[in-house]
C-alpha cells in the first residue's frame, strides 16, 4: 500500500490530475481503474474529479514494487546558470532573462531553458526538494520571447504561484513595463486599444481594429507607451503593458506607426539594417525592465508596495547611450 499526504504544493487538483502528475510513466486506463477499485482518500472512495486539500491522505492499494514502475524515471534537468536574480523571498523568485534564452522549453531545445536553471538553482539552494513533492514544479508565471530581455517571476509554491497567476491576470495589482527603442518621433503618451488575432503558422498577430471588449473578432489588447528621450530619428520609450497578448507591444507599437528598432517580424526592413551596420542589433530592442506591485496576495502581503527593477543588458546600454548620447540615463527604465 502507498500512503501520500498532500501537501500545500499539491492542493486544489482533482485527484485524477494529481494521480496523472503522481505517476507519469501509468496509462490513463490504468490510473481509472485505480479510482474506481483501489484508491481511497480519507478513508473513503472518492471519484475522479474529487478536489484534494491540504492534509488529505490518499492510500493506493498497490505495492512499492508496482508503484515505482510508474514514477517518472527522467531527472531534473538542469543547465548553467545564465539569469541574474532581481528579488527573492520565501515563496517568489524573480529574475532577469538575458537575451537568447527560451522561457519555456520547446521541441527543438527542451534542457537549456530559463525555468530549468531556475529549477537548478532552487534546487542548490534547497528552496525546491523533488523528493518531496511528486506534482509541483516552481514555474514561470509570466513568459518573454527568446530574444526579449528582463524580468521573470517564478513562484516557488503552489500557493504563490496561483496567487501571481491572478495578480497578473486582474488588474490593481502588478504593472510591467519595458523599455524599447522605436523609430519615428513620439512626441506625447500614447493610448492604444485594439482587438488582434493571432496567425500560429505564421506566429504573428494580426491587429484588426478598436475596441474595448472581447468578442468573436479577436482578443482585446492595451498598451501605453510614453516617451523618454528623444534623437533625429528614434523615440526611447518606456511601454506599459496593460494587457498581456503574445508580441502585443511588437505589433501594437508598429501597427501605430513606430515600429520598434531590430524587430524582424514586425518592423522596418530599412531601419533594421540601419541598426544592424550601426550596432549589430539583428533582433528587437525590448526589456521587460520594472514592476511596480500595488497590491498583492496571500502569501505576498509584503510585496505590496514594493517595485522590481532590471537595468538594461550591457550590450543594450551601449545601443541606448550610443543613440541618445546627449540623454541621462533613468534608472532601471
């Protein structure tokens, strides 16, 4: 017999779902098979959609010998450490992405990703302890394109972690914002409120019109983009990310008529080639560098407040004083 107690990481799942996450390796068949004839949770047969809590004790009827045949056999995987680290509590770690790096693994690079080398580092520094929990990993809760630069939030129990999922998802409680470098003058705030739709084979949106709702015609997204600095051709801008689309500020800020500098996929052809000769920049000037928490949840009451900055990297500070050489540089902006 196995006897598994849930832990805060493992709470509010359906016992079907914590079952597919407890054994990864058992056929689906197999895990409703278990729920029906061989698994109790507080004594009790329970159903498949039964909602687990803190402290529940499910017993399985099964052997060690069995159950280790269906444990995931794949270790942790790991990679160097390339992020530098912005903030860290107890329950949330914050970094600062650099450019290159995948968020998220993808079919073509699975192990080098920014969330395995935070798992390596939580795991050095025993914040994380996979033996202990079968089910929970520390994840990402906001993600960056490969080439987009700054910061990251992870959080690091499950708690924290449904709790930035919705402090990101309503408004009042967190706002990013990036800075970038457009062509063309901005000479005030800009306001922009449109609907898009997104083309997966190509991996681009589209954006269609204003609107102020979500309906069939596509997602609604909002951005306010402020100047900062100004030269003969070029605005330094700071964009504050009200919604959070899928290359919303790439293709918002192009679709208004400044198109961000280096952007393959929605910018000039003949600025980027400017850019390219001039400083070698062969992607988007785009850094996810400030977030400012106005309010925050249970388990992150003392962030409330609190504002998390990344400086630009290296080679994007020299791009920026390069082009805005008569401009004082703004903190973390």
């Amino acid at each position: 017999m196995i006897k598994i107690t849930i832990t805060e990481n493992e709470q509010d799942q359906r016992l079907d779902r914590f079952l597919k996450k407890y054994f990864r390796n058992a056929p689906l068949s197999y895990l409703y098979k278990l729920i029906r004839k061989g698994i109790k949770v507080n004594g009790k047969r329970a159903s498949e959609d039964t909602k687990l809590a803190t402290g529940d004790e499910i017993l399985i009827y099964i052997s060690p010998e069995e159950a280790e045949k269906y444990y995931s056999s794949a270790k942790e995987k790991t990679a160097l450490r390339q992020f530098r680290i912005a903030f860290e509590d107890e329950h949330t770690l914050i970094v600062e992405k650099p450019f290159g790096l995948l968020t998220h693994g993808t079919i073509e690079e699975k192990k080098n990703t920014l969330a395995n080398q935070v798992i390596g580092y939580l795991i050095e520094t025993g914040s994380y302890q996979p033996g202990r929990t079968k089910t929970f990993v520390p994840s990402p809760v906001n993600r960056l394109d490969r080439n987009t630069t700054g910061l990251v939030i992870f959080g690091k129990d499950y708690t924290a972690l449904k709790a930035w999922n919705q402090m990101l998802r309503d408004r009042g409680y967190v706002r990013k914002f990036y800075t970038t470098i457009v062509k063309g003058s901005l000479e005030s705030e800009l306001k922009l409120a449109d609907r898009m739709i997104k083309d997966r084979d190509a991996n681009k949106i589209a954006v269609l019109s204003k609107g102020a709702s979500d309906d069939e015609e596509g997602k609604v997204m909002e951005t306010i983009a402020r100047p900062l600095a100004h030269s003969n051709e070029y605005t330094l801008v700071e964009v504050e990310l009200v919604t959070g689309r899928s290359h919303q500020i790439r293709a918002h800020l192009a679709n208004a008529g400044y198109p961000i500098i280096g952007d393959s996929k929605y910018g000039d052809g003949a600025t980027n080639r400017t850019i390219l000769d001039k400083y070698g920049l062969s992607t988007q000037f785009l850094h996810a560098g400030r977030l400012v928490i106005d309010r925050a949840l249970p388990p992150m009451e003392a962030l409330a407040g609190k504002e998390i900055t990344a400086p630009l990297t290296d080679d994007m500070e020299q791009i920026r004083s390069s082009i805005f050489y008569n401009t004082r540089k703004q903190r973390g902006r």
